[in-house]
C-alpha cells in the first residue's frame, strides 16, 4: 500500500516565559493509503499536539524541532508557508475537532461555512456550491437539509454538530481525516453513528483516517493499526488485533485493564448484596415514588424532564441510573437532594418525605445526603484552599469543636481519598481532574453522609483514572456502609460498579434490573439500543458484530406503557 503520510523524529517543545516545556519526543509513523490509523493516550500524552502539528495548527508558542519532518503526498509540510497550508488544509487534510461549538463559526449559517469552503478550495460558483453542500449533509446523515442549510451552530444538537463538523471536513474529499476526539463528548447511541459514519466514508472515498483517543473500545471499532502515547512518547504501536492481544509494554496493559468491559462477569460481593436486599436484610433506605419535575418553557409548553417516576434504595448499595443527554438522570439527582424543587411525588427518605421539609430542615438533613458533581472543577470555588473548602461543610455542620480538630479532620479524610496532606494548602487549579475528583468526594464524606448521588463524576477523566476512582468508591463504600445513586452515560462502568442500574429515556425508568441481568437480558428496545451501541475494547468482536441500527423512536409509546414485573425484579416499561 501506498504511504501518505510519513512523521519522523517529531519534537515539540512550547515556551512560557522563559522556560522551555518539551511535550513531544521523537514520535515516528507512518499512515498508508486507505487505512485508519488510532493513537491512544492519556491527558498530556501529546497525542492532540501530534495531530496539529500535522496541520500546523499549534499555538504561537510552539516550536517544532529542526530535526522533525511531517511529509504528506511527497511534500515537507513544515517548511510550506502559511499559504501553502491553508491549500492543503480542508482540500488534502480535514481535521474533525473534539468540541464543534469552539471550531463552528457562530456567527455564519451551517450552509454558508461549507459553501465558503467548497469556493475557496474547489473554485465552486455560489449556486454550484450550494448544490455540493447538501449533498455532503445528506452524506453525513443530517435530515431535513433544506432546513437545516441556513440553520447556525447553537440550533443543533451535540450529535449534528459533530456531523456538521465532519461535513465540513469532508467538504473537499480530502485524502487524509484527523479526527481529534471526535465521539468524546457525545451519547454511546450517537458515538456509534458517527463512527459508522466515519467507516461509511472511508469505504466510499478511499480516504486515510488518523483517529485520536483515550478509548480502547473507538480503536477496537475503527483502528487498523494503533501508536500508544505516554507522556510525549511512542511507547508502542502495531497492528490492532496484535497490541490488544499481546501488549508488550506494561503503560499499554495498564490501559487496556483499565478499560470497563460489558463482557466481564459480576464480582461475588455484588451477590452476596442483592441476596441480602431480597431476603429482607437490607433496609429501604430511600423510596421516590411518583416524582414529578416539569420547568417551564413558556407558551404554555413544558418540559417533562423527570416524569412519575418511582424507585427504591437500598442500605449499602448502589443504584446505576443510565440514559443519554436529556433522558432527565441528572434531573432526578438533583430533585431528590431539592437542589430542584419537586413538582409532586415523595422522596422517603428514613421516614421522612423530603419534600415536605423546611429549608432549615433541609439543611439538617444535608449532613446525612451528599452529592458528587460531574465538573469537580467548576463545583470548587477556585479562591478558597482545600483545607477550607472540605472544612466548609465541616463548619456548617459544627463537626468540629476547635480549630485542631477541624484541620485533624480535613487531613485525615485528604488520607482517607489518597490526597498528600500537604494538598491541603493548595487552590483547586493546581490539581489533576482525577485529584480535584478526589477532593470533591472528600467533601462529601466530610460530614459522614449515609446516601451520596454521584452525578457523571468520572466523565471528564482519562479511563485509568476512572478505575482508580471506581475503586475509591467501592472500598469507602464497604468501609462506611455508604449507599450510592450513581448517574453516568457510560453503561460498561455502570455495570461494573453497580448493584442494580436503572433505565432512563424522556424522563422515564423503561427498564430496571440486577446489573448482571440487565446487560445479559436487556429486555427495552431502548435498553437494547444503548447495549448494542456501547464499542467493545476487543477488535475481533467488534469486526463481527452487528450493531442495532438506530431505534426509531416512535418504537415505543410511553404514555401507553406501564411499568410491569417480567419475571422476579426485573422490570420493564410495556405498552398495555
């Protein structure tokens, strides 16, 4: 096979003041006509500055060694000008970013920034560009195009925009698709889409496709070969199928173990668990029945984001609630704790119907229920110390009688969530998102919670992070007997941390059940679709597996259904 793309040696170093930060060292490969090409990492691996340096898109205060060299079709692309690239960028290279709301224009139409490209690049007359325009819509898989061409950014949804996105890439037919992140941000159902998507292109155009991840199961679907980045380095590469099936270096084998798998079993204590909540010896420690949270949305139309819903609680468990963006998950999080009031319905929790306490009793009862956001950064006040910010609760609360047993406490539970105590003195900027997760949990158990909600508190981590906060939660959990409602949209981790996971779709549980039992016998075809979409971190499965094409949503009619027992705990939304 003929080889495009040729990177050699490639050093970038960036300078602040008057330091100089190397951030990439020596990175080689090579990408062949036709074939995609994934390269893995974590946060600061350099995979993303890799990528821009191919399209020479790097900040101002980047420096790309003189022994580097990027060739593309023959061409040295680091001695081109700024011109010279600006040819090649959309019209050989399209590169498809991880955040579309940053890289499309807000203040021009969809159709306009596609049009532009077309007559800049390809010398299309307005009315031909137009023509060419929709049809790359329609190709990238967005209805009603007529619409939608003279629609801007802020009118689509995360999924469209990403497509938008690739629209745009595509525009030119380019040889060459770097793709940095491309699903990240976005729903297991619409990630899977546009990575068919993606495959769709390549087996029409030809194209070369360089796929820049932190998730094994994207390269296991898509990736021929793979290059595995650590800390600015090629550390290994090969073909796919090879280095996931004999990794050679110990970094690739942390990455692939720590990967979340839907094929792996249930460990034994999750059955000794729900074996006590069958027989009896394990209390209802909350029951929501009937919950209603409806906002408002003027002219007299309103949105049902938590829709009569009812579930229970058990002590020491943990409830999995799953479902995409506006399924209404995180909605039930925060109207359980009143952080939105409750339009009807009961929240029991220990005899008590939350709903019906006084802010004053509220905030008594916020010492025994707690909540872990998804942002730990943005739920940090970025002026305050740690030290302050776990003894805020502390102080609310007058846990502690003096001074020196406040700070005894913040250091001791700094310990408890594997924090240095001398991090207790630092602001919020200066940690990891793992870290900054870490301290958000030591927040939370500052006042000895008994129930915490965990609204998405992994989905801004890298995946080796995650498990060692998985792993966090588990051992505090059986160590104070916590009780969890965890909220994500990624099922693979749902399962392996929960006792039983509920379904969440417009606003509706349509299926809940035993965590083993739901991932063997999902029986909602929305529950169905979610599971089938979900990318495995095993490339032979994903070669031949088929994947449910997209549900209709018409499928199913949730006025019309009732939440039934189809056989011992295990229930589902029918339509009677």
């Amino acid at each position: 096979m003929e080889t495009l793309l040729t990177v050699d040696n490639l050093s970038v170093s960036f300078s602040t003041g008057d330091t100089m930060q190397q951030v990439t060292s020596n990175v080689s490969f090579d990408v062949k006509k036709g074939e995609t090409i994934g390269i893995v990492g974590e946060s600061g691996s350099g995979k993303s500055v890799t990528a821009r340096s191919i399209m020479q898109l790097l900040a101002p205060n980047a420096h790309i060694h003189p022994e580097s060299s990027i060739a593309f079709m023959d061409k040295e692309l680091l001695t081109l000008t700024e011109k010279g690239m600006r040819d090649i960028r959309g019209n050989d290279i399209g590169m498809i970013f991880q955040d579309p709301m940053t890289s499309l224009n807000p203040t021009m139409t969809i159709g306009d920034q596609i049009t532009e490209t077309l007559r800049y690049h390809e010398k299309l007359s307005k009315k031909k560009a137009e023509i060419r325009a929709k049809e790359i819509m329609e190709q990238v898989g967005i209805t009603k195009v007529e619409e939608r061409y003279s629609q801007y950014a802020h009118e689509f949804s995360g999924g469209m925009r990403q497509r938008m996105m690739i629209a745009l890439a595509l525009a030119c037919n380019p040889a060459l698709l770097i793709a940095d992140e491309p699903t990240t941000a976005l729903d297991v159902t619409i990630q899977a889409q546009i990575l068919n998507l993606l495959k769709d292109i390549q087996k029409k155009f030809g194209t070369s496709i360089i796929v820049i991840t932190h998730d094994f199961g994207v390269v296991a679907n898509m990736c021929d070969r793979v290059i595995v980045m650590k800390e600015g380095q090629v550390v290994e590469s090969g073909e796919t199928q090879t280095v996931f099936e004999h990794p050679k270096k110990d970094y690739t084998k942390m990455l692939l173990d720590a990967i979340p798998n839907l094929h792996k079993e249930k460990s034994g204590s999750h059955k000794t668990k729900l074996a006590e909540i069958r027989s009896g010896q394990r209390r209802k420690l909350l029951e929501v029945s009937r919950l209603n949270k409806f906002f408002s949305l003027g002219k007299k139309e309103t949105l049902k984001a938590v829709n009569d819903i009812s579930f229970s609680i058990y002590e020491g468990e943990t409830l999995g609630l799953v479902g995409e963006s506006g399924s209404g998950k995180s909605t039930t999080g925060r109207t359980l704790l009143r952080l939105h009031e409750p339009t009807s319905g009961e929240t029991i929790y220990e005899g008590f119907d939350l709903n019906n306490l006084s802010l004053g009793e509220m905030k008594t009862m916020r010492k025994h229920i707690q909540m872990i956001f998804q942002d730990p950064y943005a739920s940090l006040n970025p002026r305050m110390k740690i030290i302050d910010i776990i003894g805020e609760a502390i102080d609310v609360h007058r846990l502690a009688k003096n001074k020196k047993e406040r700070t005894e406490r913040i250091l001791e539970l700094l310990d408890l969530v594997g924090l240095d105590k001398s991090f207790a003195q630092r602001y919020p900027h200066e940690f990891s998102g793992g870290q900054r997760q870490r301290i958000g949990i030591a927040r939370a158990l500052a006042v000895d919670p008994e129930f915490i909600v965990l609204d998405e508190p992994l989905s801004a981590l890298d995946a080796s992070i995650q498990i060692q906060i998985v792993d966090l939660l588990e051992e505090l959990q059986t160590k104070f007997n916590l009780t969890y409602l965890f909220i994500a949209h990624d099922l693979a981790m749902v399962k392996q941390i929960s006792d039983r996971v509920a379904v969440m779709y417009n606003g509706q549980i349509v299926e809940l059940a035993d965590a083993q039992e739901l991932f063997d016998n999902p029986i909602h075809p929305y529950t169905r679709k979610l599971l089938s979409a979900i990318p495995v971190p095993d490339p032979q499965y994903e070669a031949t597996h088929e994947s449910i094409e997209q549900l209709d949503d018409e499928g199913f009619d949730l006025e019309k259904s009732r939440f039934i027992e189809i056989s011992p705990h295990h229930w589902v939304a029918k339509e009677v």
